[in-house]
C-alpha cells in the first residue's frame, strides 16, 4: 500500500468513525443531520451510509422526517447480523454478555465457580467453555462475532497475559493465548483486559455520564483496581499497567496480600478483606455475593461492628482515592461492583480522606459516585473493547466469514 492510498484509507476510517458514533448517539437521523453533526459534506456521508448499509451495519426506516422539500428517510444502526462478546472474571464466578452491533442485549449470563483453590488451567477450562457456548448462541442468532474480550482483575500486558492476579492466585498465565486455543483459533479477536480497565470503559460508553473526559472506575471485589479515562481515552500507560492502586501500601504495618507485601489497600479495603473481617457465625457463607448482600442487611439494621468496619474501609479508599485525584484530577471517580453496593456507607469516609488529603481546592473538582452497572461494568466495557472496530472505522467483510 503507497503512503498516499494509506492516508485515503486513514481519513475513510476517521470518517466512518464520526459517522457511527454520531448514529450511536443521535439515531433516528437523516443523512442531513449526519452531514451537520459531523462536519462532513453530503456526498461523504452519502457515500459512507451506503457502505454502512451494505455491511448491514446501518439501515433504513419507515420513518422520515418532513422538512422543506422532499422528506428525509431516517437512519438507525442496524443490530441484525453482528455481535460482540465480553466476559467478566473474578472470584463471584464468570458473567458473560453480548451485545448486537447497534447496542441491543443479547445474551447475560453468571456462573459461579471456578472455586478459589481451582489451578488456573482449570479456571481457563471453565472460561473457554463459557465462551465457546456464548459464541454458539451469538451465531445461532443469525449473527457473527466481532470480537470476544475478557475481563481479569489483575495486571495484563499487551499480548494478554495475566503477570499477576493476585486475588485469583494467577501468575503469568497465558490466557489470551490459550483463549485463542480453546476457541480453535477463530477469525475474530479475542483480548484479554485489566477489569478495572473495562469497567472504566463501559462508564465511559453507556453509563449515566457517557462521554465523560476524565473518569476513574473503581473496582475492589477480587483485587483493587482503578481503570482511568483521561481526556476521553482510557489510559494504558508503557506495557499496559496503569490503575494498581490496589497494591498501593496504605497501612506498612497490615495484613499480608497476596502480592506478598503487607498493607496494600487490596489488604485492606478489598471486597474479600472487608468480609474476612466479620464473625464468621454472623456470616458463615463463603460466597462472595452473598456475603455482600449479608453485609449490606447487617449495615441497614444499625450493626455496630459492621458500620465501624465499613468506616475504616471507607477511610482506606479515600486514601488511595486522594492518590489518584491528586495524580490525575479526575472529574468522577466511580465506586463498581460491591462498592456500589456498599456506597452510602463508604462515601462519607471516602469523601472526608478526599477532602483533607487531596492539594487542590474542593479535591480539584473531583466527585465520588456510585456506578449504576454493578457487577456488570466489566462485562458490558469487555463488549464495548470488541466492539472498538466498528468504533474506529474498521468495518467487516461484506460478506463476513462465520467463526
């Protein structure tokens, strides 16, 4: 490819781009009401609709739009023949959801397990056939795949190992890899991603404050992790890295984590750490959900010995909260998974630590909230990073091949 028809290629994919991002906020539209949105003139968008339609990525409706002249047929994205997959690890279980191209769910689904002694080849097992059964319902739908991304709390280098989960006891496992494998080497990619990462994403994409330029999701139910948008572009750092705040050392003197270190706010303040405080006569199951659910019915009844818990943790994250604000001056920093659960008693602490530790005035403009997606950020951001594609302008064959 000479450079020139590479920079014909660059500006029909930023092209294509501006257009599906601006059917994916504003749909239904005219052609038109492309052309004004986008700043691209009409004959581009003309031309761009058309493979848009082509691809089955776009199509027509029966709607139009009556303006001076001949009406307007409306345009809406078209979610009838491709799909992308993520999944979500952590010690809850695996959750796994699809979306069509045009945003629509098809598919949410939880397992628990694999247990937390399961070797990680057995917990690969377990995740491959998750993904192996969600790509079979993705093509029973009459659709194709995408892209398949998972979730992992833990640090992930670019080429999709996991160095280090510590909350799963992962080391070095090759789980993109062996994904790929699993699934018999499909055409369609399959990544691997930081959860905190993604959860930041999915905020970012779908969430209440989408659009969001610098926002920061934090995620605690199996490890802490901060995944980080700053300046509308989730933030990877050299190798991929960014966000362990988890393993920031908050109390030099506290328990062991399992980095091998002690007083990591992972120790401290992670979901498993919060539980493992509490009577196990008061909460004798394991399990992780319903431990949290436990725990919130103990904090509404009044308990003492769980509001004080939940104030220490509160203090713990505001902590590590402060680091952050005063390291990248986020806009929102959003409380996922249990947190959010846990929210309107960790807040107050959080916000007292944030206020007193962070230089700038009024913590820079910083605001703490809770995330709406729950358990699902992870999952919903894995199918967001499958479906960045479509997003950049790299559209699919005409005529897909099935995987």
């Amino acid at each position: 490819m000479t450079p020139q028809t590479a920079d014909r290629t660059d500006i029909r994919a930023t092209n294509l781009a501006a257009v599906l991002r601006f059917l994916r906020a504003k749909a239904p539209c005219s052609r038109a009401a492309i052309a004004t949105g986008t700043g691209l003139n009409k004959a581009t968008v003309t031309s761009i609709v058309g493979d848009l339609i082509d691809r089955r990525l776009a199509r027509e409706t029966e709607q139009t739009q009556n303006h001076v002249g001949r009406p307007a047929t409306l345009l809406v994205l078209d979610g009838s023949s491709y799909a992308a997959i993520g999944i979500a690890v952590s010690a809850r279980g695996l959750t796994a959801i699809a979306y069509d191209a045009a945003g629509g769910q098809l598919l949410r689904w939880h397992r628990s397990g694999p247990s937390a002694d399961a070797t990680p080849a057995k917990a690969v097992a377990a995740l491959a056939a998750l993904a192996r059964r969600a790509v079979a319902a993705v093509h029973s739908s009459g659709r194709d795949v995408l892209g398949l991304t998972v979730g992992v709390p833990g640090l992930v280098n670019r080429e999709g190992t996991v160095v280090l989960a510590a909350g799963l006891g992962w080391r070095d496992v090759e789980l993109g890899r062996d994904l790929v494998r699993a699934l018999g080497r499909p055409s369609f990619p399959v990544l691997v991603d930081n959860d905190a990462n993604l959860g930041a994403l999915a905020e970012h994409r779908y969430g209440p404050y989408t659009g969001g330029a610098d926002l920061i999701h934090l995620t605690g139910d199996t490890g802490v992790g901060a995944g980080v948008i700053c300046d509308g572009h989730p933030l990877r750092g050299h190798l991929g890295y960014v966000g362990e705040i988890g393993h920031l050392r908050i109390a030099p003197d506290g328990p062991l984590c399992g980095c091998g270190r002690r007083g990591c706010l992972e120790a401290v303040a992670g979901v498993p750490a919060i539980l493992a405080r509490l009577d196990p006569a008061v909460l004798p199951d394991a399990d992780p959900q319903v431990g949290t659910d436990q725990l919130v019915r103990l904090a509404e009844a009044g308990d003492t010995r769980t509001l004080e818990i939940l104030g220490e943790v509160g203090t713990m994250l505001g902590r590590g909260v402060s680091v952050l604000a005063n390291i990248l001056n986020p806009e929102l920093v959003m409380l996922g998974g249990s947190y959010a659960a846990l929210g309107r008693w960790l807040l107050p602490a959080i916000e007292k630590e944030l206020a007193d530790d962070t230089l700038a005035p009024e913590a820079g403009g910083c605001q703490v909230v809770t995330s709406t997606f729950g358990h699902d950020a992870t999952a919903i951001g894995a199918v967001a990073r499958s479906l960045d594609s479509l997003d950049s302008g790299r559209l699919p064959a005409v005529s897909a091949l099935r995987s």
